[in-house]
C-alpha cells in the first residue's frame, strides 16, 4: 500500500467516524489536520501526495505528528 492509498483510506474512515457517511474530501481533511493539530496542510499538497507527485521522503518529515501523533500518545521512558 502506498501513501496516497493510505491517505484516502485515512479520508474514508475520517469521513465515516465523523458520521459524513462518505469520505471527508481533500479539503475538510486540511481544515480538521489544522484545527486539531496546528500543522497547515494545503489541499493542493494533499492532492499531490495521493497522486504521488510529491516524494514522501521530502513532504512528510512530520507525518507522524500530523497523521497520528494524537492517536499514539507516546511518552519518553514509558512502554505501552
């Protein structure tokens, strides 16, 4: 699975847990990465790396504390 895969996956279930019962689009993803996050996302970004134009190595140095950083809450020194 690659990235783009994983990220319209991501959208898919977003979509669904959020009771939209679709897929969030590409730039309701943006909106909620930022109000819950911080980290500004653009759509136009978020298109280039579902269409894997963007290389992964130089997008998404942050990608854990944007995409998923909340979901692990991951402490120095403690083993969950």
């Amino acid at each position: 699975m690659k990235l783009g895969d994983k990220i319209r996956y991501l959208r898919e279930v977003e979509g669904s847990l959020r009771g939209l019962g679709r897929a969030m689009s590409q730039q309701e993803m943006t909106r909620a990465i930022q109000a819950e996050t911080g980290s500004k996302l653009s759509q136009s970004y978020l298109s280039q790396i579902e269409n894997g134009a963007a290389h992964p190595g130089e997008v998404l140095q942050g990608a854990p504390r944007i995409f998923g950083g909340r979901s692990r809450r991951v402490f120095a020194g403690v083993a969950k």
